[in-house]
C-alpha cells in the first residue's frame, strides 16, 4: 500500500489550492497528505479517529496543525471503527470491508474494534472556518461524512473503490444536490494525475464511476464548482 510521495502530492494539490488556504484532511491517519498540503502552503485541520495515529500526527505537526481526535459522519455521536495490522484500512463500514475482504485486503483481519467520537462537517466549519479544499479518505464511509456537508465548499476530494462503487457514486450524487455547478474528474490509484483531459458532469461522472465495478481500479474523485 505504498502511496505518491509527499512531493508529488503537494505538487498536485497545488492546482486546487494556495498558500494561506484552508484544508480539512478527513481520515489524516499519520499525515502524509496533511504534510502534503503543509507544504502547498495551506492551514490544516486533520480529523482523524485512531488515537494511535492522534499521536503521531501531534508529534509530526506539533502545532503546526490542528489534530482533532474524531471520526465524521452525518450526525454528533459515536461509532465503532473497526481495526487491523494496517491502520489506513481501518473502517466504520462493514458492508465495505466484507468487499474488500474477498480479494485487494483478503490477507487482512479486522479483528479489534473501539468506540470513537462522531461529529459532522458544518459543525466544523462553523467552528474553523470554510475550508477551500476538503480531502476525505475514511475506507467507504465517505457519503456519511458528505451527509453531514451542507454548505457548497469549492474543492472536494473522496477515495473510490470498485468493490463499493456505489459509496462513490452516491457522493457525486450528494455533492450535485447541493450545487449542481459542481464538476468532477478523478485519478487512478496514488498516480496524482487527472484521468480526465475536460471536467465532466455528476451524470457523467456516475457512469465513469459504474464501470469500474468489478475492476482492479480504486483512485480518488476530484470535485469542484465551476466558474
């Protein structure tokens, strides 16, 4: 599971963003891609649950970063994240790792769970501010922390995977009935290039995402509101 560097990353988001902007990193894990956006420029907050990787992230970033100790999703409460050897597939959607299981992750167990803190992305944003950039990588929990998105945030980013290709698809369809300026174009894998040569619409976007299904391809959609 190795990923892009960190370089690379920056380089990328560099597109979306600029130096002073807000990002929100949702599922930081230990903060490559926080460490990525730090070094466009942007101010972070990074949401992460597993208080192992809350460590890290805290030494890594020291107060260069504001590290907040929860999961997101479409209400205030709490959940069961449920764990194993690799702390980036750790998942609060069973359905997604019963998918994953069958074939990419059949070597791995997630046979530890804990309880963690759920809020949602309007209530952060009323308390940070209106981040430029949202990046949400939360191992097929993406439309529920959408869900709890109401405001019409300039670029979005969320992880797609073939297995629970319709998680993907029903967050197009979410970030479209909130604006439907919104236009989308996608990477395959870590290679932090646009598939895409022009954005496309939800419509289009949907139908590109559908026929993934069943195919080794996983990658991130990218969305933003055209103008």
């Amino acid at each position: 599971m190795a990923g892009a560097s960190i370089a690379k990353i920056a380089k990328f988001y560099s597109n979306f963003i600029n130096p002073g902007d807000l990002c929100f990193d949702v599922g930081a894990n230990i903060g490559d891609r926080t460490a990525a956006l730090l070094q466009v420029g942007a101010r972070v907050v990074a949401f992460e649950p597993q208080p192992a990787c809350v460590q890290k992230l805290k030494k890594r970033f020291s107060a260069k970063v504001a590290v907040v100790q929860t999961a997101l999703g479409s209400t205030v409460g709490t959940a069961k994240l449920q764990l194993t050897r690799a702390s980036t597939i750790a998942s609060m959607n069973q359905n997604w790792i019963n998918k994953v299981k069958e074939r990419r992750f059949k070597k791995y167990n997630w046979n530890k769970e804990i309880v963690v803190p759920v809020t949602y992305l309007d209530k952060m944003i009323l308390f940070y501010g209106e981040p430029k950039f949202i990046k949400i990588d939360v191992e097929g929990f993406e439309l529920e922390v959408l869900k709890g998105l109401y405001s019409s945030v300039e670029h979005v980013a969320f992880e797609f995977t073939p297995e629970v290709i319709e998680i993907a698809a029903g967050c197009v369809a979410r970030l479209n009935s909130l604006n439907s300026n919104y236009i989308f174009n996608y990477s395959e894998g870590e290679s932090m290039i646009l598939a895409l040569e022009k954005w496309v619409d939800a419509e289009k976007m949907i139908d590109l995402l559908e026929r993934t299904k069943g195919s080794p391809i996983f990658g991130d959609v990218y969305a933003k509101l055209r103008g």
